[in-house]
C-alpha cells in the first residue's frame, strides 16, 4: 500500500467486468454514490473486462450466449467483428450512462480486517478503503490453470494457453495439439485446422455434445451443480464444465471432417510431442492449453475464508466466513445472465447490511 493514507466508504467493488458493474448498477439504484458511497477499482488498463484480452478471432458471432448488463441492451452489433472490441465498447457506452466513475487501473493487493468493524482494502496506486462491505468481482482471467506432466520442460516447441491465444494464423503449418474439452479448446482446435499441418485434440473425459436447445430447465440444473459445490466448500467448476458442448453446424462440419476425434490423455509430454504408455508417440510444434482458469481470490487470503475442501463456501452470494464480503462471478454466478442477477442479490444483502449498522461500527 502507498502513503495515499486510508478512506472511509460503505462499499467497495472489485472488478469491473459483467459481475462488478452489474453490482455497481444496483448499488446506484439502491441510492449510494459512486466515489462518496462506493468505489469500483479495476485493474485492467481500458473497459471491457476480460472480454478486452480475447483473442482476434473469437468474433462476436461466436460468443456463446453473452447477456445484456442491467438497464441497457447490447444492440446493432456486427457478427463479425472481434468481441474484444463490440463487448469493450458496450462496457464503456454502460459505465458513462450511468457514471459509475470506474477507478483504473488499480491493482488490489490485499483485503484484511481494518478497523471500527470495517476491511481494510489496499491498493496499488490509491491507498486504502476502509469499507463496510465488499463485492469481489475479480473473476479467473488473470489465473490461467497450467496443467503440470511429467517431461513438460523438456518440450523444444512452443507451449501456450488460451490466456494468450494469438489467433489461428499463428499456426499455420504447424503440428499443433489442443488440450482441453470446453469451448475454447473446441473453438481453437476448429479454427488452428483450417491452417494447420496437422491437429490432434486431447482431453482428459471423453466430450460431451449437447443436441437441442439449452433451455430454462437446463440452465438451473447446471447452476444447481455448481452451487452444490461451493455450498459445501469445494473449489468451483465453471457453469460450461456441467452443460456440455453445443452442437452446432460447425462442430457438426468438424466431426465430420475428423477433426474432432479425441485421444485420451497423454501420459508425458518429450521433447518433440506427447507420448502414452502404450506405446502411441504424436510429434508436434506446439501444445496450447485450453484447460481453463480458476477464480481470482489470493488477495482475500488474509480473511481466511477457504473451507478445508479448498474452496470458499458461499451462501447465495454472501461469504459463509463473513457476512460483509460478497463474491459475484463466482461458481454458479460465473456466467454473464448469472452475474447480472448476483450482483442484484449481493446489492440486496449489502443494503440490508448497512441499514442495520447505519453508523458502520
């Protein structure tokens, strides 16, 4: 923390992707003030939360069933071009409509127990918030999961991660192996095909397609397993990890065309590809990891809010270990509809929260 010295408010958020500026929305609607009542820090350099790293390629077109913030719809966006761009502008068209005077970039380095019953939030560049309560939207882009395999660092080629996913082009002739059964790993093993020498798609269990629509019914049974899982303490799955892969046209081409044929697992990775124990060698250029993210929470470490299972158990949106502290984007809510509707839950709680503690002590 800097000698900026420590400010008082009733709510911080963090993060301002799809869950921190959905809670930042009902907080304005709930009467506070932005930078008198409540403060959004956010440590990427322009809007659009993690939306403005993506890939070139991921166009808007092939956003998978991204939700309108609250109070303003996403209209008249081309199919066709970089979602980085069409959701970055929407973001920042929704923070100046409703001035929620986003603070960035601003690195949050800690949360612990302040004083006078408030947290204590030390940042990078602007002090500290003392706050009576939190809502942490930090999401999992900036904590990619590395997979670790015996022979890894051995590898001569390129090893990459979705994190930083460059485009298909950046693969053309090449011998590429695509790690991962979620839509990314799909998508990138579909596009890398059209330029590649050859791909081979790896996944730990065997994928599975879902036919038909994702309707209502469905949506609540796979948040219904999230949940379960940071009920009880567990480190969340992501929403997409329990619905399945859609099958649409375009999977359907590269099933047809075999490039969808999945191997099991690698046993070790060699200095020219991966190889199994049964004696299958596959000899590649480059392996690119689409083995998804985990949630980004370290710097709420020093509130001790992990459950023995590793996770930390939330009730609704509410931290079980302490009421004051809200994680939205998290677990079930790590989807754009489920964001919107936990930061108006978490913004309920809150308020209920300082209207029982007016004087915040």
């Amino acid at each position: 923390m800097n000698d900026f010295g420590v400010r008082d408010v009733d709510v911080v958020v963090i993060g301002a992707g799809q869950a921190g500026l959905s809670g930042a929305y009902h907080l304005r609607r709930a009467g506070l003030e932005p930078d008198r009542d409540f403060v959004v820090l956010d440590h990427a350099p322009r809007p659009g939360g993690a939306w403005q790293f993506r890939w070139p390629s991921l166009t808007y077109a092939k956003v998978h069933g991204m939700h309108a913030l609250p109070g303003m719809e996403l209209t008249g966006a081309a199919a066709d071009r970089p979602s980085s761009e069409v959701i970055g502008g929407y973001f920042s068209a929704y923070e100046d409509a409703f001035d929620l005077r986003v603070h960035r970039p601003v690195d949050v380095g800690a949360v612990r127990e302040g004083e006078r019953g408030r947290l204590l939030v030390e940042t990078s560049s602007e002090g500290g918030y003392a706050t009576r309560a939190l809502i942490n939207a930090t999401g999992t882009w900036d904590r990619p999961f590395w997979p670790r395999h015996p022979g890894q660092e051995t590898f001569r080629g390129r090893q990459l991660h979705t994190a930083n996913y460059p485009g298909p082009d950046a693969f053309a002739g090449q011998r590429v192996v695509v790690v991962g059964g979620g839509a990314s790993g799909t998508q990138h093993l579909m596009e890398i095909a059209e330029v590649a020498a050859a791909t081979t798609w790896v996944t730990r269990r065997p994928p599975v397609f879902r036919e038909g629509p994702f309707d209502e019914d469905a949506g609540r049974e796979a948040v219904a397993m999230v949940e379960e899982r940071v009920r009880l303490g567990l480190p969340p799955r992501s929403v997409v990890s329990v619905t399945g892969l859609p099958l649409n046209d375009a999977v359907r081409a590269a099933r047809a065309k075999g490039v969808l044929d999945r191997l099991p697992m690698f046993d070790r990775i060699t200095g020219h590809g991966v190889a199994w124990n049964d004696g299958r060698t596959i000899e590649a250029d480059v392996i690119l990891w689409a083995t998804g993210f985990r949630p980004v929470v370290d710097h709420l470490a020093p509130l001790r809010l992990r459950e023995p299972g590793g996770g930390i158990r939330i009730e609704g949106t509410r931290a079980a270990r302490d009421e004051r502290v809200h994680l939205v984007g998290y677990g079930p809510s790590a989807s754009t509809i489920g964001a919107n509707r936990a930061g108006r839950a978490a913004v309920r709680e809150i308020k209920r929260l300082l209207d029982r503690n007016p004087v915040g002590v």
